[in-house]
C-alpha cells in the first residue's frame, strides 16, 4: 500500500467500524454515482440502526483505506455468490467482488490493488474458487484495475439501463 494510506478489514463487532464504512459508501457514491446501480439517496436516510444492519452481515468482508487523516479515500467489499447457495457452474464455490471505490486523491498510488487483494484473500481464506464482479457500462478505469489483477470477461450480466452490466471472473483455484 503506497505510504499515507493504510488498509482496515472492518468488522462488526468493532463499535468504530460501521461509521468508517458508512463513511466511505458514502463518499463513493458522491464521488462516482456512475459506478454503482445503488444511489446516495437509496443510502443517505436511515439511522445508525440500518446503517449498523447493513453492515453486519457474517458472511461479509469490508475493507477500507484511510488516509493519514483519517478520511476514507477506499472502500471494497466481498460477498458470497448471488445465488443464495455460493455455488458457480462448475460446482465451486464463488465470492463477489463489490463495491470498489478509489478516492480521486488516492487514485494511482496503488490503493485499489490493495482493496482487490484484501478482497481475494478473504475469498481464498472462505475456499471460493473463483472471484466475480460486475462493472456498469463506461467504467474503463475499473476494468483495467480487473484485468490487471487477472479478471477475464465471463459473459452475461444484468441489464443497467439498457445496457448489460460486464461480468468478469478471476479463477483462485486450478
């Protein structure tokens, strides 16, 4: 991680944790709305009680980057697959990558591929044996990141607006 940035896998049972990522989901959605499907406004309401719900699920990893002051300038998440059972075509087991953000001041000084490694590694740990993401149309600097980091294009995707979402997968076992 480049110097004045340091990576925190948050948890829910750290009481400071849920306030620093709520902080940094909001800061994402300020700063890139056209990276996420989801809106600040579908996150801005709520008390601490829905944002501390949002923020515990068990299964969940959070990773933050903050900066020497404090502020969050990167966020990521993973999940287990979406199909309720965490299970791929092949029979494996799969994570999703979510919700990768880099601040504009941290851009380039290597923080995204400290989230996306945070994320595998959890996903490693949890026995996937594959790392899937989907990217909104237009988001060329996060399919770089991917690529870089060994994602390939694996087809299909949610429709966005009349466009299809990019799915790419990473293969973490042979």
């Amino acid at each position: 991680m480049s110097a004045g940035f340091v990576l925190r896998v948050l948890t829910p049972a750290d009481p400071a944790d849920w306030p620093l990522w709520r902080d940094a989901r909001l800061a994402a959605l300020a700063d890139a709305p056209y990276a996420f499907r989801v809106r600040r406004a579908n996150w801005s309401a709520g008390g601490e009680e829905e944002w501390r719900a949002r923020f515990a699920r068990p299964d969940a990893v959070h990773v933050v980057a903050v900066a020497a002051d404090g502020r969050p300038v990167g966020l990521a998440g993973g999940l287990p697959g979406r199909d309720g059972r965490g299970r791929d075509g092949g029979g494996g087991s799969v994570s999703e990558l979510r919700s990768v953000w880099v601040g504009p001041r941290a851009r380039g000084r290597g923080v995204g591929d400290g989230l996306l490694a945070a994320v595998e590694a959890w996903a490693r740990r949890r026995g996937s044996a594959s790392l899937r993401l989907a990217v909104l149309p237009g988001n060329a600097a996060a399919v770089a990141l991917y690529r870089r980091h060994g994602f390939v294009d694996a087809g299909g995707g949610e429709e966005e607006d009349g466009a299809a979402e990019r799915v790419m997968v990473k293969r973490l076992t042979a």
